[in-house]
C-alpha cells in the first residue's frame, strides 16, 4: 500500500487512542508540579493527601511524601497513588509520612499557597 492510502486509516487510529484520555476525571484539588521551601513560609514538607477517611478513627487522613518530578524540577502529586492526589505542605516531614486527624493536619500543615486548610 501506498503511504497516502494508509495515512487516513493511522491519523484515525491516532486520534482514537487519545480520545480514550479525553474524559479522564481529575479531581478538583489535584494539584501537579508544586514547591513548598521557600514558597510557604514554615512549610516546608511537601505531602500528598488521601482525600477521604483513614486510619483508626474516622477523622484521619493519611500523607504520604510527595513524589519528585524530574521533568519539572517539581513535586507532583499525580505521580503517586491515585488515591493521594491533594497537594499539601507541612511544618515538618514526620506530618507527611503518616496517618493525622484532621484537626491536627490542618494545625501543622497548610494548602500549597500557604493558606488555611478550611474544608477536607
């Protein structure tokens, strides 16, 4: 075959298989290619947030460190379990690398622009 002949058959083939990423859900607070030194005064832990209940007690929430992005020279919580993709940045690395109430994350850690955490 000739190359004109197949080139309609690839470019339809190529635009099928990106169409598959096309409704891919990320959720509201996934945050990707993040920095906490030196852009969140005291905060300085770079964490990923499991974003639902966890632990012994309904009120926790588990961190995991946040996973570097070499691309980006950036963390980047896509990068990590599915399930922690809320981006966060805590006064010390003890906060993201373990199971917290929620009173207690939202004390020691702040959202990547150095605000409050307000709502889980």
């Amino acid at each position: 075959m000739q190359l004109l002949n197949i080139l309609p058959i690839l470019i339809v083939l190529l635009i099928q298989g990106e169409a598959g990423y096309a409704n891919t859900v990320k959720p509201v607070n996934t945050i990707t290619n993040f920095g906490c030194a030196g852009c969140v005064p005291n905060y300085y832990a770079a964490g990923c947030v499991k974003w639902g209940p966890t632990g012994p007690r309904s009120t926790d929430v588990s961190l995991i460190m946040a996973p570097w992005n070499p691309r980006k020279s950036a963390y980047d919580c896509s990068l990590a379990d599915p399930e922690y993709y809320r981006a966060s940045c805590c006064a010390e690395n003890f906060y993201v690398t373990n199971v917290l109430t929620v009173t207690i994350w939202k004390a020691k850690c702040r959202n990547i622009d150095g605000s409050e955490i307000k709502g889980y």
